[in-house]
C-alpha cells in the first residue's frame, strides 16, 4: 500500500469527502486505512467500570481507495516511487515531485 500509519490524507468520495486527517491505522489483506476523526461510528454496550454511559465512540476502516494522500504544501497528491542514492525505495509526490517524509 502506498499508505502508512502518520500520514495525512484527505477523503476524496463518500459522505466525508473533503476531510482531513491522519492515518492511525492500515489494513492491507483488506486495502483499509483508519482515519483519524473520519467515519465515526457509535457503538452501544453494557455499562462498566472503564466505560460507564455504555455508549462509545470510534473511527471504522474506510476503503484505502477512497482518500489520498497529502503533500507537504498541503495538497492531495498521487504517490510514486523511485530509488535513492543508496539503493532504498522512497516515495514522491506525482504533483510536485518532491519526496513524502
């Protein structure tokens, strides 16, 4: 997957389309990505001693297809790759070119 965990990526399509925000989490047997503060969903469960309302809060996995990542100038771009000096693959951006991390 061209996504790893810590990278910010906007959400192109779907009901949170414009979104921004930061992978926590990947999924790749199922191309998923978790994103932070997309697609929260509530759950209700028993009453307990950690959570006592018995209502909870959490982001569910969103297709990996559906968001792009963003380059350091702030825009969605589409992710390449090319190798360094030293031989290690390193991904770049397709819109500007420049390299991502």
């Amino acid at each position: 997957m061209k996504i790893r965990r810590g990278d910010t990526v906007m959400v192109i399509s779907g009901k949170e389309k414009g979104k921004r925000g930061e992978v926590e989490r990947v999924i790749p047997k199922k191309n998923r990505v978790v994103v932070g503060g997309v697609n929260v969903r509530t759950r209700h469960a028993r009453p307990s001693q950690q959570n006592q309302e018995g209502l909870f809060t959490f982001e569910a996995p969103i297709d990996a297809s559906n968001v792009m990542l963003v380059d350091g100038d702030g825009n969605p771009t589409r992710v390449g790759y090319r190798f360094d000096e030293a031989g290690k693959k390193v991904r770049i951006s397709k819109k500007s070119g420049k390299d991502i991390d």
